[in-house]
C-alpha cells in the first residue's frame, strides 16, 4: 500500500443508480442510513468517502465499502457563502458492516510528565 504523505482534495463522487427498494421502511431492519457529502476514495476506488457537515472543518469523515450500500437517496446540495455547491445524500448501508470515522484534530503539546 503507498504511503499517504499530505491530505489531498479529492473529486466529487459521481451518485451511481442504485434499484430503489419496494418498501424504504424494510431498510430500517437491515441498513442503516448516513447523510452527507459523498467524494470518491483518493486511494481505492471500491470505498466511498462519506462527509457529514462538508463545510465544517473539525467534522468527522467515513469510509464504507461500495459493496455494502444497498441504496442511495439525493438530498439537496448545500452552498457556501462563496456561492459553490455541494451534493449531499443519504446512503443505505447493510448493518454488520465495517466502516471507518475518522475525526480531525488539532495536534498540541502534552504536559512533560511530573518527575
């Protein structure tokens, strides 16, 4: 695997059309869903890169497999104060899944420990 060096912007991810399910009220029993902003994956193109809260530079971001949603619903795109758009959606995910949330954090010094 290639070592990741610097955080890179990544492209928009294209909504693939997923088969809308007969009852949306059985996916409750099965998936569960996230909201947010998809992007593709920078480094495998089998994972998507699911952004809550785009605009918010301290907001978590998640991982999941393409092969674990079942559906896929587009919300309303949200826009900055600078008048660009972003896509949002809410994405059905087969509950036992496994998933990644990464949180971003602001790295500071630690008190030296007490001799």
């Amino acid at each position: 695997m290639p070592a990741v060096t610097s955080l890179q912007k990544t492209e928009k991810f294209a909504i693939e059309k997923y088969k809308t399910p007969k009852d949306i009220r059985s996916l409750f029993h099965s998936h569960v869903p996230y909201s947010g902003s998809p992007q593709k994956h920078p480094l495998d193109p089998e994972q998507i890169i699911m952004v809550p809260d785009p605009y918010n530079s301290s907001s978590p971001y998640l991982e999941f497999s393409k092969s674990d949603i079942t559906y896929v619903e587009k919300l309303a795109s949200i826009v900055n104060p600078e008048g660009e758009a972003v896509t949002m959606a809410r994405i059905w995910v087969k509950k036992g899944s496994l998933a990644i949330q990464c949180t971003p954090f602001l790295v500071s010094a630690v008190k030296p420990p007490r001799s």
